[in-house]
C-alpha cells in the first residue's frame, strides 16, 4: 500500500462514523483494521454509532 506522505507525519487523525449501519457481524475485522491504522501512527476517532450492530447505526437526526 502506499502512504501519502502526510501519513509520515506524527499527530494524524483519522474519524470514523457509520453513515447507514455499525460494523455489526463484521467487528473483529474491523478491530484488526482500526489495529493495522494505529501500528502506522495513526490516531483512530469513531463516532458512538460505529461498533453499533444495527441497521440504520443512529436515527436520522444523528445521522444528518
């Protein structure tokens, strides 16, 4: 993979919301790409709706 050089710099930060539906059935794969992120020096922000196992993740005033 290759890394703008950005990512080189320290104090990167990278958000993570759930626009439709939380990574549900599919959170170990996600803890393990959230992992490889932050072993690059990179520093993980999610929202509440995230690790949500629901379909939509938030209503829809949370959402907007």
């Amino acid at each position: 993979m290759k890394y703008p050089s950005l990512v080189n710099q320290q104090n990167i930060k990278v958000g993570v919301t759930a626009m439709s539906a939380g990574v549900g059935k599919y959170l170990d794969e996600y803890k393990k790409s959230i992992s490889n992120l932050e072993k690059n020096g990179l520093s993980i922000i999610e929202t509440a709706n995230v690790r949500k196992n629901s379909n939509p993740s938030s209503d829809a005033k949370t959402r907007a």
